[in-house]
C-alpha cells in the first residue's frame, strides 16, 4: 500500500482525503525542522522527538484504520475509482518532491548521526544521536566538536573534537598535549561526570579561543604524537576519551574537504533506555 507513498496508500485503502494527508502535514514539518535547525538547534532536538513520539503512532494508527475501512468500504463506480487515482497520483507527486527536498536539507543544512563508540565520552556517549550543522561556509574553532570522513581508506564518519588549526604544531607527550609549543592547561573535573569508570580521571581542559571541556583519562598513557606542523587547510582531532580513541594520532591530520559539519545538540539519547536527561544538550 506504501509503495506509492504513505498518503496515495491511505487513500487508495479508504482512509478520507483530510485525513490520508497528514502524513503529508508530518513532511512539511520534517523539512521544517531541518530547514530552520541550524539556527535553531533547541527546536530542532525536541521537534524531531515530537516527530518520533507522535508522528510514528499516528501513521500506524492511519494504516490500521485505512486496512479496517477498506474491508467494509462499498465498490466505487469506475467514475469515482478514476477521482481516487487522480487525488493518489497528486499525493504521491507532493510526497515525492518533499521527500526529495528532505533529502537535500539532510545532505546540505543538518543531518543527523549516531554515535556508536565511546571516544567522545563524556560529551558524547553511546547511544546519542545528534545534529550536525552542514550549512556551507562555516569555519571550524577550537574545541569544536565536528563530523567528518576519515583519511584513508573507508567512508564511515567520525565524530571528533578540533584541536589543531592550519598551521598549528601540535605534540603529545603522554598525557600531556603541547600546543604550538605551549603545554595546554588541565584542571581536574570538580565533578566526575556520571558513567565514568574507575580506572579513568577526568579533567577539563582549555584550547586557546575554546570553553573549557571535559576529558578522561586511564592510569596508563597510550598513544602519543611527536611534534607536527599542520598543513593549510589541515586540521587535527583528538576524541575526549584520551586512551579510548583512534583520532589523528594514528591516522594523521584531516583536511577541510573531508569536513562534513559540526554538532549542534543531542536530539535523543537511548541505551536500554530513554535518558531524558541528555536531550536537548548543546555541543
């Protein structure tokens, strides 16, 4: 019944025409939220769960009554079968060109991810999902948490943090991080962040131009970076769970073509279950 779109399916099932367009009405506000997200990134994280809590139900709901009305609806005369294909044909136009107009703003305004590791604890833990801002023109700054596609082989996007801007030396000694020479400041976490294991410390630390961030720690230093200039449009991204993280310590410096947007805010939150408490973060 879908196949056509969920409008043109409820209509052709039964369902009255005021009420096969709703989901029509739920598009609109799905390009909505997209379109004005970027600037409005608090709307955008609890629209999108209204969208999720009540738009979902409703269309099931729609489906389940469309399937019981056609069962009992009375055949329709050839003149009346020909209006009903005439208004589906038109709903599946209007779904079509929104659909694809979604797709645009998801590709170019704010797309959403969701993160599946623990590198960017405790800002980001598993189980969030998020907005990215993908409006063209923007410049990365310090601190910024960012999307992008890796160097090297694979397509998947990372979530990270900037660093290390375009010129830029950066050097890691252990737990120590060296910026243009100068050792970046850490000041321990006045409160430990919830769900951080024992064996790791938090700490908040300051980039030059950035608020401070939180970051962890294990007993033992991993991987290091000796001292490296950054190219000009190079940029270098480290994960806030220090020894938890494959970041540009192993795999180099990422350029500004492979940037895709920077995050905005936690629109939902769920690890065997909702945590409420998190939606509607800012980033």
């Amino acid at each position: 019944m879908t196949l056509l779109s969920p409008s043109a399916g409820l209509l052709l099932a039964g369902i009255r025409v005021r009420s096969a367009a709703l989901p029509l009405l739920l598009l609109v506000f799905a390009a909505g939220l997209f379109w004005f997200g970027p600037s409005l990134p608090l709307v955008a994280a609890y629209g999108a769960l209204l969208l999720l809590v009540v738009g979902l139900p409703t269309y099931v709901a729609l489906v389940v009554l469309a399937f019981w009305i056609a069962r009992s609806a009375p055949r329709r005369t050839p003149r009346e079968r020909l209006r009903w294909l005439v208004l589906a044909g038109a709903f599946f136009v209007v779904w079509w060109l929104g659909s694809e107009w979604l797709r645009t703003l998801r590709a170019t305004r704010l797309e959403p991810f969701s993160m599946s590791s623990g590198s960017m604890a405790p800002t980001l833990l598993v189980g969030d999902n998020l907005f990215v801002d993908k409006r063209p023109g923007w410049t990365p700054r310090p601190g910024e948490v960012v999307v992008f596609r890796r160097p090297g082989p694979g397509d998947l996007p990372y979530v990270k943090r900037v660093i290390g801007l375009p010129g830029d030396v950066i050097e890691v000694r252990g737990h120590e991080l060296l910026l243009n020479g100068v050792a970046v400041l850490h000041t321990p976490c006045v409160t430990a962040p919830a769900g951080v294991p024992a064996s790791e410390r938090c700490a908040e630390e300051s980039l030059p131009g950035s608020s401070p961030f939180p970051v962890l720690w294990r007993e033992t230093p991993e991987d290091g970076q000796p001292p490296l200039q950054l190219g000009p449009s190079e940029y270098f991204m480290l994960g806030d769970e220090r020894d938890n993280s494959m970041d540009s310590r192993q795999w180099g410096p990422v350029r500004r073509d492979q940037l895709l947007g920077h995050a905005t805010v936690i629109w939902l939150s769920w690890d065997r279950g909702l945590r409420l408490s998190r939606i509607g973060r800012r980033l």
